[in-house]
C-alpha cells in the first residue's frame, strides 16, 4: 500500500491501488530473489532484501540512499529498467543501497535559483522550467552553497553532463550544502525530475555504461 503522505494532491492523479512500485533483484540484470516497494523503506536488510543487484522501476520516482535512514550518497530512480549498479551512479563510491522512498511529483511548473554562498547570499543561477547539462555554458562557474525550491521537484549533480554525486532538491530552502547531503558545495548540472502524470514523453533515460 502507498502511505500517505507520499499520494500527491493533484486531480490528475492516476487510478489505481498505488502511485509507487518499484521491483528490487538481489542480483543483477533482474536475476535472484526480489522484493517489491510500494512506499517508504528505510532499512532494507531489516525488510529481508540482502543486496540490490539490480531494480525495475514500474512506478515512480524514487531516491534511494547509501546508508539506512535514507542517510549518505543519493540516487534518483525514474521509471525504467536499472541493470546493475553502474546504471544509477557513475560517483563509484559505494554500490550500496539500504534505503528507499518514493518522491513526490505534483508540479508541472519547475523553476530553481542556486547560490555561491550559505543562507542564499552571492552570485546565483536561476533555472525555469529547463535541464542545464553545465553551470559553465551558461556563464556560472562559483560553487552552489545554498539552493531555493520554488516549483518542481530537481536533481543536481556534482560534474557537468549529470554525472558524480547526486542531490535530491524538492520544494522548499536548503541553507548550505549540507542539507542537501553534500560534503563539498559543488554543483554543476541540474535536471527536472518528472513522470508520466506530468509528462507524457516519460522520463531521463541514462546512458547505461558510459564514462
């Protein structure tokens, strides 16, 4: 069952038993013991899941974490078929995931404003309604300290060409990197997330296996 206060308050919700559905494979490319998430899990190896190998997303977004308690590195999962880990991080960190939930996308409208400095001071980026591959081609090459959600629901990355280190930005203000999970206050390429209630044309597809 999906929880409830992860059902987005939008008239144009899709029918049906839950918003949120994604498939865990303790082994890669879809093989060995799954599970199946419809909600919030923030201990997986509590819930009976000894590796994720590999994840079928059938409903979503979702983010999931490197650490239990939706703690350490972020990954965002869209609608789509991720065959192993390579396919949802390219930071080679960790391969783990111990935690999962799903992210809420009522928004049609997206519009970002990102900051050198803490508490939302210095020079900044604004991004309407638009995926921004490089800060630099568009003349912003400071450090991102601090970030307002005013719309829409984003994904930054650490490099250009959303690579490295993810970070969750959903509505609401993030005073300095560090509530948005990032150890050093570097962003350089920002995405809209979307589904297909909002967008028919679904969702980013990332290039499995590229360096």
């Amino acid at each position: 069952m999906a929880t409830d206060h992860q059902n987005p308050a939008s008239k144009q919700q899709q029918p049906g038993t839950s918003a949120f559905k994604l498939i865990i494979y303790e082994q890669e490319n879809f093989q060995g013991p799954c599970h199946e998430l419809t909600g919030p899990c923030n201990n997986l190896q509590e819930a009976g899941v000894e590796k994720v190998g590999s994840i079928l997303v059938l409903c979503g977004p979702w983010v999931g974490y490197e650490q239990a308690n939706c703690k350490g590195e972020q990954y965002v999962f869209e609608k789509g078929e991720y065959p192993r880990w390579d396919s949802w991080t390219n930071s080679r960190r960790s391969d783990n995931i111990f935690a999962f939930r799903p992210i809420k996308v009522d928004s049609q409208e997206h519009k970002i404003v990102l900051y050198e400095n803490p508490s939302f001071a210095g020079k900044k980026i604004e991004i309407i309604d638009d995926d921004v591959p490089s800060f630099h081609a568009h003349g912003y090459q400071e450090k991102v300290s601090s970030v307002r959600v005013q719309s829409g629901t984003w994904v930054g990355y650490q490099y250009p060409g959303y690579r490295g280190y993810q970070y969750l930005f959903e509505k609401g203000e993030y005073k300095d990197s560090a509530e948005f999970g990032a150890q050093f206050p570097q962003i350089q390429s920002v995405r809209r997330i979307r589904d297909m209630q909002w967008h028919q044309r679904g969702a980013f597809h990332p290039v499995a296996g590229a360096n």
